[in-house]
C-alpha cells in the first residue's frame, strides 16, 4: 500500500526553462560565433552535464553553481560578448516563479496520501517556487540536502529517511526516464512517469500524459 508520493517539481510539475534556455541561446547567437542555436544548446547541455554528474559528496556544487559554470563555458567557447550573471539570471528567475501546468494543483488537492517534493533544484529556489504557488506539501528533499543529484540513488534513499518509509509503500511521479524513472527505481522505489509530449513507453514503465492521469494507475488506486 502506498503510503507517500515523491514528486518531481520542474517537467512535472511546474514547466521546464525551455523558453529561457532558447533567449539565452539567442543571446548567445547574436553576440557570438555559432552556427545556429542547436550548437550553442548542445555544447552548453554538454558542458552542464559533465560537471553535474561529478557534483557528488566532497565535490557538490549547488545548481546555481553548475548553470553558472557552463554557461560561462559556453560563453567562452563561442567567442560571445553575452554577460554571463544577466543571462544566468533569466534561468534562476524562471526557477523561483515557474509557470504551472494547469492540473497541478488539482493533483495536490486530491491526493489521499502526503506528497513530499524530490528536486534536483537548489534549496532555496524551489521553497520560493512552492510559495508562489501556494504548494503545500508536506515536506522537500533537495540534492542540497542530500549532496547528490538525481539519477544517483542517494537522494532518493535521503528522502525515504526522511519520511521513515520503506521503499515499497512510496510511488515516485516524475517527468523524466533518466532521473526520475531510472534514478527511483535503483533505490527500489515505484514510478510513474510524467509524458506529456507521448514519446514511445519503454517496456515496463508505468506513464501517464498528465498528474491527474496517475491515479488511474495500479499504483495509486
């Protein structure tokens, strides 16, 4: 019996930057030397991802911290003039006051069991972005908290701690295969995930087109 929902908060809850991420990469554009957008998002994703997949125990570093980096990187590499804070900006602006999907705070209102925030995002950014949308779950484990980043199973197994749950009575809701599906599931969790775009459903995993959607599934009946 399922006694708790961990959820995602950004893809899942609230939007994703991706109008952000494409000013910025237009910024990018115009100021520096690059092909097209694709180039300047893909070297940039890159850059992200290599330093976020180290930022772990000893060599954490916040989100804030890694966007900073890569995106200073990206800047570099690409000979652009873009100031790096007045960009990197815009995407921490967009972390603190997301939009929300439409069905999201229906899904909380409704939800028979407690609902506990599991985010990659710093700390600090998404108790802002809970705030503003008068969210109010019954507690938020960050990879602040836990010094490890979502797939990496600690901060999962960090949030069962939190809750004194064993794995088996929490469903983990998430937008994301890698992250979310792939990282709960090494720490024994179940999980649906968030496809909102209808991607092809890998064998074996639970999805559903929006958060209301999830309790149609075995899991949460």
């Amino acid at each position: 019996m399922v006694k708790a929902v961990f959820l995602d908060f950004y893809g899942t809850v609230v939007y994703e930057d991706g109008e952000i991420i494409s000013k910025v990469t237009q910024e990018i554009l115009e100021t520096g030397k690059a092909k097209d957008k694709s180039e300047i998002a893909s070297y940039w994703w890159n850059e992200f991802q290599t330093s976020f997949i180290s930022a772990y125990s000893n060599h954490f570093k916040t989100q804030r911290e890694l966007e900073y980096q890569s995106l200073s990187k990206t800047i570099q590499y690409f000979h652009s003039s873009a100031n790096v804070w007045s960009l990197s900006n815009l995407m921490f602006d967009h972390w603190i006051k997301p939009p929300i999907f439409d069905e999201s705070k229906r899904f909380f209102d409704i939800c028979p069991v407690p609902i506990y925030i599991v985010s990659n995002i710093d700390r600090d950014d998404i108790l802002k972005a809970i705030e503003f949308h008068g969210l109010k779950p019954m507690g938020v484990f960050t990879s602040e908290d836990a010094r490890s980043y979502k797939p990496r199973k600690e901060l999962f197994e960090f949030a069962l701690t939190g809750v004194g749950l064993p794995a088996g009575q929490v469903v983990h809701i998430g937008d994301s295969l890698g992250s979310d599906v792939a990282g709960a599931s090494s720490a024994g969790i179940n999980t649906i995930w968030v496809n909102r775009s209808g991607r092809e459903v890998p064998e074996g995993v639970i999805a559903v087109g929006n958060l209301l959607e999830a309790y149609d599934t075995e899991l949460l009946k």
